[in-house]
C-alpha cells in the first residue's frame, strides 16, 4: 500500500506544477508572437510586390494615373 503524500510533498508537486505551466504559457506566447511576425511578413511582402506593380504600371501608361479606382479595375479586366 502507498504512503499518503505529506502537505509538503503536495506543496513541492504543486510548486512544479505552477512552474512547468507558467512555462508553457510563456512558450505559447513566443509562438503566437512568431506566427504573428510571419504573417505580417508575408502582408508586407505583398504590399511591396502591389506597390511595385502600380508603379511599373503608371510608369509604362502616365494616364492611369487619373483614373478611379472602379475604372482601374474595369481596364485590368478588359486585359
């Protein structure tokens, strides 16, 4: 038959438990933060890539320059 645990030897078990939590609560953090980075990353990236693009556009054409955002779209359409 097992010895019944002493409060002490609860309250070292329950020390390590707070621990070993606080340390996967500290882990998930510095993952959920990782995974934000890389998402604004990737957002970042295809701003630039829009961006470029624009620019190589009003570069090649000056006049879509004053065109509205509706008529934009309809001329990329029409390609």
């Amino acid at each position: 038959m097992t010895k019944p645990k002493t409060l002490e030897q609860l309250r070292a078990e329950k020390e390590r438990a707070e621990t070993r939590l606080a340390q996967e609560q500290h882990k998930l953090e510095r993952l959920e933060n990782r995974k934000k980075f890389l998402e604004q990353g990737e957002r970042k990236k295809r701003t630039h890539r829009l961006c470029n693009l624009g620019g190589t556009i009003e570069s090649l054409a000056p006049e879509v320059k004053d065109l509205t955002r509706t008529e934009m779209t309809e001329l990329m359409e029409q390609i």
